[in-house]
C-alpha cells in the first residue's frame, strides 16, 4: 500500500498490464529521458546548456510514418503521433488552476471592451459577454472531458481531425496557430501604447520599448513550458488581485464613496442622464450635452458588433486543455481547473464590466480613444478618473501592462504547440516537430517569435501601425469562434462513438457537467454568432455613409478569418479525399489514458461522502 503523500499508479494516469500504447511508450520515454538527464548533470553548464536545444533522443516527428498521399490521409498513425508527443510535462496544478481562471487575459477585457461599450451601450456589452460566457462554459466543459480522455498533443485541433474530418482538424489547426501568430505583435504594439499613458515615456521611441517586451516574452519561453506556467501563474495573480480591488472600489464609488461623492446607482442605464459635472464635461473637455446615455446604442446591430470583441476577449480560455498535453497528472489537476472557468467568466467578465457599465456613460469619446487611445481609452482607467482618485489610474495601467504581456506569453506558446502538432500529424512541415531535450518545440517557437518582429510597424508612425494591427485583429477576432464551435462539435461526435462503440459514461474519469446539452448549446451559439457577425459585417453600423470600398473593407476587416478557414479546408479536402468521420471509425483508443476507472470512482466518492457538506458544495465549483 502507498504511503499517504503518494498517489497510487491509477492516480498517476496508469495501471499495470492495463495501460494504451501510448501511455506505456511514454513512460518508458520518460525513464530514458530520466536516466539520460542523470548523466547529463555531470557535464559541465555549458556542454548541459548547447545540448539541450538539440533533438530529444528518444522523439521521432512520428512514432509510425504517416502515409499520408494524394487521395489518403493515415488518421490512425496522426492519432499515434499526437499521443506519443515528448513535449515536456511540468505544469502542476496550481499552473493550470491560474491558467484557466487568469491566463491571457489582456486588452481584450481590459481595453477594447471600451469599445463595445460605446458601440452597444452597457445592456448590449452584459448581454453579448454573457451569451459568450456560457457559449465559453459549454466549450471548455466538453474540452476538458475529452482531454482528460486523451491528453494529446494539440488538443482541440487533433480532436478536430479524430473525431470530425482530417481536413477540418487541418483548418482548425492553422486557424488556431494563425490567431495566436497574429496576438503576439499585437499585443506587444498594445504594451508600448499602454506606456504612453506616462509622459516620461512619450518621448522615447516605441520601437525600444516593444524590443523590450519582445525579448522577455520569448526569453520566458524559452525556459520552456515550466517557464510558460510559472510566468502565467503570478500575472493571473496580479489580474486576480487587480480585478477584485477595482470590484470594491466600484461598488463604493458607486454608493457614493469616492472623492467627488455622489450616488449613481443605474443612472447612465437611463437616456440622456449624464449630468453637467460629469468629468467627461469638467476634465476632459467634451461639448456641454454631448455625452450619451443609455441601455442600449444602435440597437439590436448595436448588440451584434459587440459579439466578435466578446469573442477576442475570452480567446485564450481553452488554452488550459492545450496545456493538458504538458500536465504531470491531467485527471487530478484539469478537472480543477476546468471548474476555475466559471470564476472567470463571472468574476473577470460579468461583475467587472457591470461595475464598468454603471460608472462610464457608453457616450464618453474616451472610450474611443479620443485622448490619445491606448490605455487611456480603458473604461476600467477612466472609471477611477472620473473618481478623482490620483495614483490609481497608474496602477490600473500597470496591470493592463501585465495582462499584455500575459497574452503575449500565451501566444508564444499556443502558436508553437499548435504548429508542432499538426507537423506531428503531417500536417505542418516536419521541422516544425522538432522538439529538444528539455520538451521545447523548439523550431516551432523560434516561428512564432520570429513573427513577432512585426510588431515594428511602430516605426512608421501611428497611420501605418494603425492600419497593420487593424488587418492583424481582423485575422484573430473571428478565430476563436471557430475553434469553440469546433470543439463542441467534436465532444457531440465524441459522445456518440463512445456510445456506439459500448461505452458508457461511467468509464469515463471526468464528464461535461454541461453534458452533450451543453455542447449543442454551445454549437448553436457559435453559429447564430457568426450569422450575426456575418451581418454587422456586410451592413455596419453606419453603412449608409460608406462607399463600396468601405463596405468591402469593412466587410473583411470583420470577418477576414471565416475565408482564411475555407482556404485551408476545401484545397486539403480535394486533394487528400479525406472521409467525415463515422461513429465506427472514429479512434478511440490511441493515446487514451487507460485508466482503472470504476476503482478510482469508487474512491472518490467514498472520499466525496466523507467531506463536509459545505465542502461538498464547493467542490462543485471549485
């Protein structure tokens, strides 16, 4: 029997004589790789620092050559592959707990939800953010099912190709890895817009300051995926702390707590009852009774502009099951962590952008950048300088400084993982599959940095940056809907070859607490999202003024990603003749964790049974 501080071999994700090849295969990789490392460390730092970026040893692009021709596509050995991947798995709980409930979020919550606000007025910002909420609670129940399953390499979009279509999981993939690709200049343009909310720092040219954040993102992935964890890990924290203190100081500014006194309860949800000593009058400057109030702005095309910045904003919340691949024991610690994504979306993303709506008049031309853009265009920023409060407004930036460089951070690594699965599968170049001794996918970061340099369009001038980020946001707003849309489709296909094939949810060590519901649910969410975008994209909010060009620009500018997806899916289709997967051919033994599952439910609920009932409760969130 084991020690009390020991986690038995089912615990640990195997049992013997019971375990898949690829668990086994793995493991025995992992003995050779500790045995190896153990002679390593004898050498000197720097001969144990070269080798290290060379190939893993014991990693081949593919443990059986895809046989991948024109007309066939070999989806049993891109299953193999994707399971017996070498990347290293260092991340602990507590990694992936601050992943799921603080990992990427950046301008997109922070900054741009301005935006929305103006162009929808608050009702259409909380509605818009909370259809995505539960469209995002769905999609990362059924993910976390599936991967706790199998904790693969890639994820969402080698789920894709097992359980829908090899050709969609080749999309999907280069969909996911574009939009990360794009995030990284992104938000590293956004970092040196942030700063020149202090005027020391408008003086310096913004090229210096994005090598900067440029160099500490990639140096932090470079340390590898622990590196990855430990840097998510205190950002989340920060955000977390971040979020919850402006939380309480909304509320009491508010009640009428605040320096300049005065209670406002719902007042700016009311038409035209923003009043004369309002700070958008007195500080900023703006016209006597030019500030609009209100519920709504534009109405319903209002409400449907708001759903692809909703979108970008949560982008990055699935990337706790692309992590799953890189967990030490993905069913004691995802389980967890997929429950903190409900603290997320409301802690985050509901009650912060309420507290929001109820401080910041949705006609304030701050929202729209009107003062210099940037951070200073944030409504979490120009809440607490309505309140009159010195020195906050600084530290709300600091924070909005590290929620950048967070997703900055995030697009590194979900770039690279993405593209070293799919060339796992032979879908990618086999180079991007490289993978060293420490689990880098080296080559494919080297990419994804490498893209990054793009953020120097700050050299030339504001136009020319403005424009270049605008066509860069357009390729990653609409991706993510893809992906979740994806995602949920797979766990519905998933859950009906688990059925066909003998299956019964009791195998199964962790399920949706969405169920298949939750997945449809999502599914049809994302499509009526994408209608809806489809429609504010060919007719904007004030389309009437445009020529043809502008509406063919902004047609693109909105919906840039729906015809990249399609370039990639239908010439891969035809030339591959990949099939749609069938409930009876679809895989569902390679790479999955063969578990003792009836015992390890047996145990847990005999623990379950024993808890308080408080704990009980919590542990139903938590």
């Amino acid at each position: 029997m084991s020690s009390p501080h020991e986690m038995t071999d089912a615990e640990k994700g195997f049992v013997p004589g019971k375990q898949s090849s690829g668990s086994s295969d793995r493991n025995a990789r992992d003995a050779a790789v500790a045995t190896a490392g153990m002679d390593e460390h004898k050498a000197p730092w720097k001969t144990r620092f070269v080798d290290s970026f060379k190939r893993d040893p014991n990693a081949t692009v593919t443990k059986t050559p895809l046989g991948n021709t024109r007309g066939e596509y070999d989806h049993q050995a891109a299953a193999e592959a994707t399971a017996n991947t070498t990347l290293s798995r260092q991340l602990k709980g507590r990694h992936m707990q601050m992943i799921a409930i603080g990992g990427s979020i950046g301008t997109g919550l922070f900054v741009t939800s301005g935006a929305a606000l103006s162009t929808g007025g608050p009702a259409s910002l909380i509605i818009a953010f909370g259809i995505i909420g539960i469209m995002i609670f769905c999609t990362v129940q059924a993910l976390g099912e599936m991967a706790v399953v199998f904790p693969v390499a890639g994820s969402f979009s080698a789920y894709s190709t097992r359980f829908l279509d090899p050709a969609w999981g080749f999309a999907m993939g280069w969909n996911y890895a574009v939009q990360w690709l794009v995030v990284l200049p992104l938000e590293i343009v956004a970092a040196s817009i942030t700063l020149q909310y202090w005027p020391g720092a408008q003086d310096t040219n913004a090229a210096a300051w994005v090598t900067i954040f440029l160099v500490v993102i990639i140096a932090i992935n470079f340390f590898g995926v622990r590196g990855y964890g430990e840097a998510e890990f205190v950002f989340a924290i920060i955000k977390i702390t971040a979020v919850i203190g402006f939380i309480i100081l909304g509320i009491i500014l508010n009640c009428g707590g605040g320096p300049n006194g005065g209670y406002l309860g719902g007042r700016f949800w009311d038409s035209n009852s923003v009043p004369a000593d309002y700070a958008g009058y007195t500080k900023n400057g703006q016209p006597a009774g030019s500030i609009a109030s209100g519920a709504f702005n534009h109405g319903f095309k209002g409400l449907c502009s708001v759903f692809v910045t909703a979108a970008f904003s949560f982008a990055g919340t699935e990337l706790v099951g692309l992590a799953a691949a890189e967990a030490q024991n993905p069913r004691k610690v995802l389980p967890t962590a997929i429950k903190q994504v409900f603290w997320r979306i409301c802690l985050f993303y509901m009650v912060s952008l309420t507290i929001v709506s109820v401080l910041v008049p949705y006609g304030d031309a701050r929202l729209l950048g009107s003062d210099g853009g940037g951070a200073k265009a944030s409504p979490f920023v120009i809440a607490i300088n309505n309140a009159g409060i010195s020195g906050l407004p600084s530290v709300m930036n600091v924070v909005i400084l590290i929620a950048v460089l967070s997703v900055g951070n995030s697009s590194i690594y979900g770039s690279s993982r993405t593209l070293c699965a799919l060339a796992e599968q032979g879908q990618a170049p086999k180079i991007f599959a490289y993978i060293d001794r420490k689990g880098r996918p080296l080559v494919a970061i080297c990419v994804a940095s490498a893209l990054g340099l793009l953020c120097y369009v700050v050299a030339g001038g504001a136009d020319t940056a403005n424009t270049a980020l605008n066509w860069l946001y357009s390729l990653s707003g609409l991706s993510s809907i893809f992906t979740w849309g994806s995602i949920c489709l797979a766990h519905i296909r998933f859950r009906a070859a688990w059925k066909a094939q003998g299956h019964t949810l009791d195998e199964l060590a962790f399920t949706s607490q969405a169920g298949i519901i939750g997945s449809w649910i999502g599914f049809i969410l994302n499509c009526l999202v994408l209608v809806a975008q489809f429609w504010t994209a060919i007719w904007p909010v004030g389309y009437a003024s445009l020529d043809s060009a502008g509406v063919a620009k902004s047609f693109f500018l909105a919906y840039l990603a729906a015809p990249v997806v399609i370039i990639f899916y239908i010439p891969y289709k035809i030339y591959y003749k990949t099939p749609f997967m069938t409930t009876s051919t679809i895989d569902l033994k390679t790479g999955r964790r063969d578990l003792d599952t009836p015992l390890l439910i047996q145990q847990e609920r005999e623990e379950y049974a024993k808890l308080p009932k408080w704990k009980r409760i919590y542990k139903i969130f938590c």
